[in-house]
C-alpha cells in the first residue's frame, strides 16, 4: 500500500511539473519571442570591464543567452590573465 501511495504521488508531482515545462519561456504561448540571443561571453567580458561605480544594474530577465563558448576551456582567460 505504501508503495502504490508513493507511486501515486511521484506521478502527481510528475504531472504537475510537466505543465511548467512546456517549451515557452514567455508563459503565455503567443509567439512573442525576446530579443536576439545575446552571446554569453561577450556579455560577462563587457560587465566585468564596466567598472563605473554609477552603473546601473543589467536586466537580464528578458534577454536570451547563447553560449558560443560552451566547449571553449579558455573563453575567459583574459579576464584573468594579465
């Protein structure tokens, strides 16, 4: 019994968590698609360079990122390296 109520219950949590992850990431599934994709690499190298004690914060909410240097090992090596 205990059993059959833990299987119940993982495929109630599993039903449930199915309708989050429906492919859309704006929620309403119109078609509205954010801006272009923003590469990664090019936007951390550029937020890191900013450094404007005024700055205002980034907002990266809506934006979409691509990661160009997924298999690159030394993509932020300049960063450090100096």
């Amino acid at each position: 019994m205990k059993l059959t109520m833990k299987l119940a219950g993982t495929g109630l949590i599993t039903l449930a968590l199915t309708g989050c992850f429906d492919g859309s990431s704006s929620g309403g599934g119109g078609g509205d698609r954010p801006d272009p994709a923003v590469d990664f690499s090019t936007f951390v190298k550029a937020e890191i360079a900013n450094t404007d004690d005024t700055r205002e914060a980034v907002q990266i909410n809506d934006k979409e990122f691509s990661f160009n240097d997924q298999n690159n090992e030394q993509a932020f090596d300049d960063l450090f390296i100096q």
